[in-house]
C-alpha cells in the first residue's frame, strides 16, 4: 500500500508545481507540506515520490521554452557536422549546459545515502531556508545586473551548474535559489539569472526524476499517486514558470528572501514544539 493517499498526491503536487522553479525551495515545502500531514519523509517510496513528481514541474518547462530549446538542440546538432556553426552562441550553450550538468550528477549518485537519510531532515530544511535567503539577499544587493542572457559564457555555467550541489546536499537551500544567487553574483540580469537557472535545472531534474521512478514503484509507492502527483505539478508549474518571469523583470528578490526566512522560524518552532517530526 503506498503511504501517499491521491489527495495527498494532489496536495503536493500543487506545491510542488508552485515551488519548483521559485527560489523559495521545492524539497523543503514538499518536505514540510509531507510532515504536517504526516507522512515519514525519509520514507523510501515518499523520497522517490518527491523526484518523480519533478519530471511534472520539468515537462512544464520544456512546453514553455519549447521553441527556444528547439534553437538550442538544433544548432547544437548542426554544430556536430558543420565546423562553421561551432561559434554559434547556441551550440555553445548546448555543451555548457551539459557540461555543467555533470557535477550534479557525480555528487547526487555518490552522496545519495547522506542525501535521503540524515540530510533529509527537517532541521536541515529549516536551517537552509534561512541561510539561502542570507545568500540571495547578498546576491541580489552585489550584483550588477548588466548583462544579458547572450552575455553568458563557459565559466558562468559551470559555476552555476556546480552551485545546484548546494540544494542537493541542503534540502530548503533551493536549486532555483542558489542557481539564481550564483547567476546573480556574476552580475547578470533578474530575466538572465531566471531563464539560466531553467536551462540548467532541465537535465539535473529530469536525470532525478527517471533515476528515482524505479526506486519510487520498487519501494511501494503506487502508481496511481505518482501520476496524479505529476499531472498537477506540470499545470501548476506552468503557471508559476509565467508569473515568475514577469514578476523579477520588474522586482527584487526580497519578497522571496522574507518569505524563506519567515518559513524557516515558522518550521524552526513546530520541530521545536513537537508539532512536526524533523
């Protein structure tokens, strides 16, 4: 019997989908949302749950900048074959994106006992929220926001390919969040750092989610939940991926910085009271 009811799944899902891609932390909300209605978040079946719904919020992504990664994959096979199309942005951009992917990857395989046991917690999400905030507020204040999303190179997506390590070892850190910070950092723009991070989360995320489908239908999570789960993240996520490129075109990220601090006391008090199990 899987531990997660289809209303259950449908809950999460909508967190899922609305969290995901906000830097505000998708596996600490999931986590949070799993332990207010009790269900055990170190729970095998629950931790592939958690990464197959993913696959949802990242078909979102791929619908919405379907046009822009068919550029993207298309200059990049042109690229395989035609010397001269080598110096195009695009097909450049294909390999760093690949490139930068690799280091997730190797952390994610070799720590993942450390990763769905021990930092699993909820005191490690509680203490994350916070301390990511700490970094994006600092990022958001030094950067320079002068360059564009054609301005991007080499270096700045391995540095922000690499800094998703930190979401992956500090559930409530964020992925979006410390991708966002890096971009941030190395003075792009709110609208470059944003789709930058997309970009870069659409092979970490999906590898995720595949890795884990076997883990989650293995371990007793049943099928019904997880397709529920996911239908709801993709629609949700859809939404959020558009009011979120509207919204740092014209704003900061402080509403997001006061939002994680607020969500980490808040959780900082319930796993104190007993309220919630960590």
């Amino acid at each position: 019997m899987s531990v997660i009811s289809l209303g259950q799944a449908t809950v999460l899902g909508i967190v899922e989908g609305i969290t995901e891609f906000l830097p505000i932390s998708s596996t600490g909300h999931l986590k949070i949302t799993e332990g207010l209605m009790g269900i055990p978040v170190d729970d095998p079946s629950v931790v592939g749950f958690s990464a197959v719904i993913q696959v949802g919020a990242i078909a979102a992504v791929l619908v919405y900048f379907f046009k822009d990664i068919v550029r993207i994959v298309t200059a990049w096979g042109r690229g395989l074959v035609d010397k001269e199309e080598r110096y195009h942005h695009d097909y450049q951009f294909a390999w760093w994106v690949i490139f930068a992917t690799i280091p997730i990857v190797v952390v994610g395989l070799a720590a993942k006992p450390l990763i769905d046991g021990p930092l699993a917690s909820l005191w490690v999400v509680a203490g994350s929220l916070i301390a990511g905030s700490g970094v994006m507020w600092a990022a958001d204040q030094m950067g320079r926001h002068k360059r564009g999303e054609d301005d991007t190179g080499f270096k700045d997506a391995m540095l922000v390919g690499c800094s998703q390590i930190l979401a992956l070892l500090f559930p409530g850190f964020s992925r979006s969040g410390a991708t966002m910070s890096t971009a941030l950092m190395l003075d792009l723009d709110r609208v470059a750092a944003t789709r930058l991070s997309f970009f870069l989360g659409i092979p970490a995320l999906t590898g995720a989610g595949l890795y884990e489908l076997k883990d989650a239908a293995g371990s007793g999570a049943a099928i019904a939940p997880l397709v529920v789960g996911t239908a709801v993240s993709f629609v949700v996520a859809y939404a959020s991926i558009a009011w979120l490129l509207k919204y740092v075109a014209r704003h900061s990220f402080n509403a997001f910085v006061v939002y994680r601090v607020i969500v980490g006391v808040l959780l900082l008090g319930l796993l104190g009271t007993g309220v919630i199990a960590a």
